[in-house]
C-alpha cells in the first residue's frame, strides 16, 4: 500500500488504514537554555524517573513482542532509527526557535546599539578634555612645587667648589708624597735633617746633594724603602744585647746623612765614606732595604776576626761602630746595590732633636705614610666635611616644596580636575562596556536573523526524515509504532537526564582525550595505521603533567606535538623527542586551549577560551589575540576541527550528546546539529578517511567508533588501539591526509 505523510504542528498523519504513530513533541525551548547545575535536585529526580519509566515501558514492548512471536530485529532497528531522528528533528526545532527568538528582537538590539555608539562621541570627548585639564593642573602643580632654581645653582656651585677642594687636597698630599723622606722631616720641623740636603759640598765633581732625587723609587728618601731599613736597625739591637749594650735610637739626622751619602755612593758605583759630616758610617753591599746581609759582613764576619785578636779598625771597624757603648743614636738607609749605617754619640751629636726608639719612630713614618695614602684616596678630612655639608644643602636646596600657599592652591585645582577626570572614565569606560554588551547582543541577533532560514531548511530536512522514519516503523504494525514512541520517550528523557545532570560531560582537546583523564606518562606510541598492533614511533616528550596537544604548526602536512604548562607552551616540529623548537606564552594558566588552523593559511595556532569567549591566534605568539569571538555557553564542551573542508577550522559545542557546529569563527547559532554517541562517552576530531573534512568519533575503553560524515547513525569503523588507561590522540603523522592513533603513557 502507497502511503504518504505530511508535517503539522509536530504531529505525523497517515492514511486512516493504518494505526497513527505517535509523535513526540518536541521538549520546550526554555528548558535546552538551561545548564547543568542550574537546575533543582528535584527537577533532576523527575527526570530520571521518566527516564526509568520509559525504558520500563519500552523493555515490556520487547517482552511482549518476543512471547508473541514477532520478528524483533527489524522492528528495533526501525524504532531506534525513528528515535535518533526524532531527536535530530526536536534538537533542530529547539535551535530554530532559539534563532526565531533572538531574530526577534533584532529591532530591540540594534536600537540598543545605536543609542549605545550614539553616546560614545561625547563621554570620549568629555573623558579626553578632563584629562586635558587634569594633566594641566599636574604641570602646574609640579612648577609650583619644584626648588628655586638659583638656590639651587649656588648650592651646586658651592659643592663644585668643595669638589675641587677635595681633589686638590689629594694632589697635594701626592706631592708631599713624591717629596719622600723629605716631607716627613718637614711635618716634624726637623731642620737640621733638611739641612743635610742643602749643603754645598760637592763629591765626584759635583754638589753632593745632586745625587739624591727625594721620594723616587730609586732612591732612599722613597718612604717604603725607609721603612723597610728600620728592621734592619731592630736586627742590630738584637746584636748590642748580647754586649749587654743599650739599643740604639734614632734621628732625623743620622737618617737623613745616611739617605744623602748612600745616594751618591749608589749613583757613583763608590762604595767609599765620604766623611762629609761628622759622624761614623757603615757601608755594605745590599740586595734590597734592610738586607741582611749587610748585618753579615758588617758584625759576624769581623766579629770573627775580632774573636780571633785581630785588632786594625780597617779590618774590624764596622763590628767595633755597631758595639761600641759610645754609639747611642743611628741611622740606615739604602740605595741600590749599597746599605749605609750612620752613628752618633750623646751628648757630643750635632743634631739636637729628641731621638725615637725604632718603634717609636717606626710609628711615626707609617703614621705619616698611611695619612698620606689616605688623603690622596679620600681628600683631606677637612676637604671632606666641607664637601659633605655643601652636598647636604644643594639636597636641601633641592627638594620639592609643597608647603607653599602656591603649592597648596595648585594641589586643591589638582585634587578638582583629577576627579573630574575619573568621573569622566568612569562614565566612558561605563559607555564602553554597555557599547560592547549591546554590540554582542545585536550582532547575536543578526547572526539569528541570517541563520533563520538556514536553520528552517535544516528543520524541515529533520523532520522529513523522521516522518519517513515513523513511516518505516509504521509499516511493521502495532509493535513498530509502539517500539518507535517508546524508543523516542527514552530518547527525550536521557536528553533531559544529560542536560540537568550537574557534571558536564569530559571536555577533550582537539585530537586528543579530555582535559580532566588523568596523568599518564610522558611516552608517546604513535602509529600510521589503525589495524597495527605494534607502534611504528616511540619517544619521550616533555613532563608527564604536562597537557599534550596536537597541531600542524609549520604547515609541512604533518602533525606533530606540543605540550603546555601552566600557560606555557613548547611547540616540536617533528614527531620525535628532544627540545621545543618554539617555545611561548599566551593566556592564563587556567584557561580551556584549543588548536585549529583559524585563517586557512595550512598552519595550527591556539585559541584560548574564558566563558563563552574565544581569543584566537594566527600565528605561535605570544601577547594580544588576533582575533575575539563568543560561541556557544560558558558550560559547553567545546571542539575544534574543518567539519566543511574549507580549510579552515571552527568551533563546535557539546551538550551531552548533541553537537552544534559553526562553520566560520564567528558567534550566532550553529549551522549543524546532530546527535552521537552517548554522552560520557570521550569525543575525538579527525579526519579518519582522508577527504579534508573532520568528524567526529568516540571512545569507550580502547574502542573508537568512527563516523565519517557530521550525522546521527550508526559507527562506519569500529577501531581499537592502545590501552583503556592509555590518554588517545589522532593526527597525520606521516602527511598521507588521513588521521591515525597514538597514545600517551
């Protein structure tokens, strides 16, 4: 028998000869608004128990078939057939009339925008002549705090004066320095020392004091080489107390009589005494200040002979100066190659001045010597004070001054402009907010209002193939058209179970497993075939917290992995371990990432997604989004992939079991919405046969049910790879096109 069917108002009417199939009506628009948690405990309860009724009902039809006989294979096929196209057809109503709703108040949207956009010329005119103002009262109020200029330049002046101050006083102290043994006798008013170098006798033809350079290196006025004789002075003490004789002292002027004369015996390459004062000399050869081995030849050597009764001064005279009780006051200086040893007796001494022990003396030079060093480092202490109270005024002088009435009356006009100017951002960032707000309601509408028809032929196509459907079931007889209706009543209440159910359902990356698996490895087993058992790739990448996505991110036809931490990722180039080949930061670490390739240009970047709000890249970088979009609830499971083989890829949500797929990276409603699998089960993207467009598969355990068109039905493959705990993800690892496996362990 012929038979026909016709749509009105959601009810399927057949020829009176056969039994009317009852049609579901389509659950209320409201309800498909509502996301998982938003819904009362009771509401939830209501459903399951639908839920339990209906499949009681349905598994009593299958009962009663089975005791009457009845063929059940075909009849259930027909009904499940009916009940997935009953749900194609009530998720396409519920998305035209949400398209309807929102087309609706498109009028009401673009009025809000045009009042809204209307208002930003002046709140940004308004916001910008306050800053202006603001900014004004600032300039005016930092010129009235600011120093007085010319206090402030005699200030500097005065610091640049003690400046110099400071550094002349460390020239001079360098030149009392190279002024050697010299400037220490000036510092002690010892006159009768200085004199020694101002006498006018000569020697070798030429004034004897010509032969001393004071402080050179080279000679014994250097301070450090005068220093270093004194030991030697302690070393001859030692000697006169085993003669049970007083230790030599010391003067200016036997020091200064010894330092002339070595000089010129140095100079000359004579060691001859040139008796040119009246006092007893020492000279000996000498390697360096306070050699002793000038104590050697001058005491143990003529000792020796003096043990022996050897008695001519011109053999023993050196030991005989150095223990004669006579002796009381001496001298030492040295000049390369030559060590002279003056002494002196009291009273009889011609220099009247106080002698010194060697220590006392000693700690007068380095006393000297250490000022010295200090001042030419530092300045003198007086050039220092000087310099620090003539920094602490200029600081003074400065500083700013806010305390002025000047100062006061500019801080008032600029505590009066800055709020004026807040009052003024606040109102234009006020305006910007609402501007945005009602840009996205009305550009959702116009999306709407464009997707209408669209989605009204989507409509009539879903509800066609469910009349042909109950058709089908109708042609079986009673058990058919009863199965059919109570294949569609489970369908409707699983559908509601899912949506109130508080636990969204997994939310998996782009070719890749749920976010929220757990852990597994860091070893990844990669295969170019679903049917092999063995992996043709194994390698390590990355950390085993890390979260692994897969992308083509040069553009060479192949997919490869990157692995993100926090919100840091670390991009690899080839399907093997080893280090990142780019390695960047883009969003927050709490942020949903997603891959895709956004603008068609063959490479993967990443999008990261906050709410219902999508910040998409186009290129690996990090910074600023190339691109905004919002799509979808904030509680939806979304995916990405190319579901119409443009080369672009786009965005799709999941709510339980229903897809809703848009086909550019734009908000609106979707442009394809079917049902798969069920809904806890992992949802994968891939192009599984290779013809550029993706679809979708699931998973349960290690299987994956693939369907390779974006349509209700049953599974085209039945794969398995891998282990249940194994994380799964796809890619084309080789460049042929097609997608294949590889886990993570």
């Amino acid at each position: 028998m012929r038979t026909s069917a016709l749509l009105m108002t959601g009810a399927l009417l057949v020829p009176l000869a056969a039994q009317a199939l009852p049609v579901i009506s389509p659950a209320p628009a409201a309800a498909s608004e509502s996301t998982p948690g938003d819904n009362s405990a009771a509401q939830l309860a209501e459903a399951r128990a639908r839920l339990a009724a209906a499949i009681a009902a349905r598994d009593s039809i299958l009962t009663e078939m089975k005791e009457s006989g009845a063929s059940t294979a075909d009849i259930q096929s027909a009904a499940q057939a009916y009940a997935r196209a009953n749900a194609q057809a009530e998720a396409a109503q519920q998305a035209y009339d949400a398209a309807v709703a929102k087309a609706s108040g498109f009028d009401s949207a673009k009025k809000g925008y045009d009042d809204a956009a209307a208002a930003m010329p002046h709140l940004t005119t308004n916001a910008e002549s306050t800053k202006a103002r603001r900014d004004a009262a600032q300039a005016a109020y930092d010129k009235a705090i600011a120093p007085n200029p010319e206090a402030a330049k005699t200030a500097q002046e005065k610091v640049d004066a003690a400046r110099a101050k400071l550094e002349e006083s460390k020239a001079a102290a360098q030149q009392q320095w190279d002024r050697g043994a010299l400037g220490f006798y000036e510092t002690r008013n010892a006159q009768k020392a200085l004199d020694v170098f101002a006498t006018d006798k000569d020697y070798q033809g030429k004034p004897l004091a010509s032969y001393t350079h004071p402080g050179a290196a080279d000679d014994a006025t250097n301070l450090d080489s005068m220093a270093k004789t004194l030991s030697l002075i302690n070393k001859i003490n030692e000697l006169r107390a085993q003669h049970q004789l007083e230790p030599f002292k010391v003067t200016d002027y036997l020091m200064a009589v010894a330092q002339l004369q070595v000089n010129a015996q140095s100079r000359t390459n004579k060691m001859a005494h040139i008796k040119a004062f009246n006092v007893a000399e020492n000279l000996a050869s000498a390697r360096y200040a306070g050699d002793e081995l000038s104590l050697k030849l001058w005491y143990h050597n003529e000792k020796a002979l003096h043990d022996q009764g050897v008695t001519d001064f011109a053999k023993v005279g050196h030991y005989l100066n150095i223990v004669s009780p006579n002796y009381t006051v001496t001298g030492l200086a040295y000049a390369p190659n030559i060590q002279a040893n003056t002494f002196d007796h009291t009273p009889l001494y011609e220099d009247r001045s106080e002698a010194q022990t060697v220590a006392e003396y000693s700690d007068s030079l380095q006393r000297y010597m250490e000022g010295l060093k200090n001042t030419i480092s530092n300045g003198s202490l007086a050039a220092r004070m000087a310099l620090d109270t003539a920094t602490a005024e200029l600081a003074t002088a400065s500083k700013n001054n806010p305390d002025s009435i000047e100062a006061q009356v500019a801080k008032a006009k600029l505590e009066t402009a800055t709020r004026e100017y807040e009052a003024a951002k606040a109102a234009l960032d006020a305006g910007q907010a609402k501007l945005t707000a009602a840009t996205e309601t009305y550009e959702s509408a116009k999306s709407a209002k464009q997707a209408v028809q669209k989605l009204a032929e989507q409509l009539a196509a879903a509800t066609a193939e469910r009349d042909r459907a109950a058709a089908r079931a109708a042609q079986l007889g009673e058990f058919g058209q009863r199965l059919a209706a109570a294949e569609a009543d489970a369908a409707r209440a699983q559908a509601d179970v899912d949506r109130l159910s508080p636990a969204p359902a997994p939310k998996p990356t782009p070719g890749g497993p749920g976010r929220d698996m757990p852990a597994t490895g860091n070893v990844f087993y990669v295969s170019n075939d679903w049917t092999s058992r063995q992996a043709s790739n194994v390698f390590s990448y990355g950390r085993a917290g890390d979260e692994v996505l897969v992308g083509d991110w040069d553009g060479d036809g192949v997919d490869t992995f990157a692995v993100r931490r926090g919100n840091k990722i670390y991009v690899k180039n080839s399907v093997d371990g080893g280090a990142a080949d780019v390695e960047f930061s883009y969003g927050r670490a709490g942020d949903e990432i997603l891959v895709g390739d956004f603008d068609g240009d063959g490479k993967d970047t990443f999008a990261v997604r906050r709410g219902n709000t999508f910040y998409v890249l186009n290129s690996l970088h990090g910074g600023e989004a190339d691109e905004v979009v919002h799509y979808g609830r904030a509680g939806d499971t979304v995916l990405t992939g190319d579901f119409d083989g443009d080369g672009k890829d786009t965005f799709a949500v999941r709510r339980g079991n229903l897809y809703y797929v848009k086909n550019i990276v734009a908000g609106g409603a979707a442009d394809t919405v079917f049902s798969y699998g069920r809904a806890g089960d992992a949802t994968i993207l891939g192009d599984f046969d290779g013809d550029g467009v993706d679809t979708l598969a699931v998973r349960r355990g290690n299987t994956v049910y693939v369907k390779n068109s974006l349509a209700a039905g049953e599974a085209d493959q039945v794969l398995t790879y891998g282990r249940a705990s194994d994380q799964l993800f796809v890619g084309d690892w080789d460049g042929n096109g097609t997608d294949t496996p590889a886990v993570r362990r």
